[in-house]
C-alpha cells in the first residue's frame, strides 16, 4: 500500500485510481475504504435486478416515466437503455 496522505484512506492506491478517473473525494474514498474492508463486498456491482438487456421494453418505459426522461413513447428498446444509463 502506498504511503497514505490521509490517514482516513485504508487504500491509497484505490483512491487515487479513483481519483484519476473522476470520482469524486467522498466517493472515491468510500470505495477504496470498503474494498480495505473484508467484511464488505463493493467489487459486487449493482443491487438484485438483472441488467437492463434482459428488462421488456414496457418495463424499461415504465422506467423512464419514473424518473422523466422526455421523448420514451418514441423510444425503441436500445434507445430507451441508452436514455436510462446516460440520465
């Protein structure tokens, strides 16, 4: 592990890895201190729904109404992934 700069960071190298990728400070240093961590599992991604390849378009539409993406009713099913991973 590298020399730590701040002592609240349990992996340096993680954070500034982060860190050089755009996350920000608070984020970047609550993923470098859960990887640090065994009894957590941050390299699981993603909560219990599948991917959204594998969601039918109504519930991707269903989706985007949720959270307001203009323009869904026109979408196709790719367009409306796309939409819902770029909001």
């Amino acid at each position: 592990m590298a020399k730590s700069q701040n002592p609240s960071i349990k992996d340096e190298d993680t954070y500034e890895s982060l860190r050089e990728d755009g996350a920000s400070k608070e984020k970047a240093a609550r993923i470098a201190n859960a990887q640090a961590n065994d009894s957590m599992k941050p390299s699981k991604k993603g909560g219990g729904n599948p991917p959204y390849e594998e969601w039918t378009r109504d519930d991707l539409y269903e989706r985007a109404q949720e959270i307001g993406i203009d323009g869904r009713s026109d979408m196709t099913k790719d367009e409306l992934i796309e939409a819902l991973r770029t909001h």
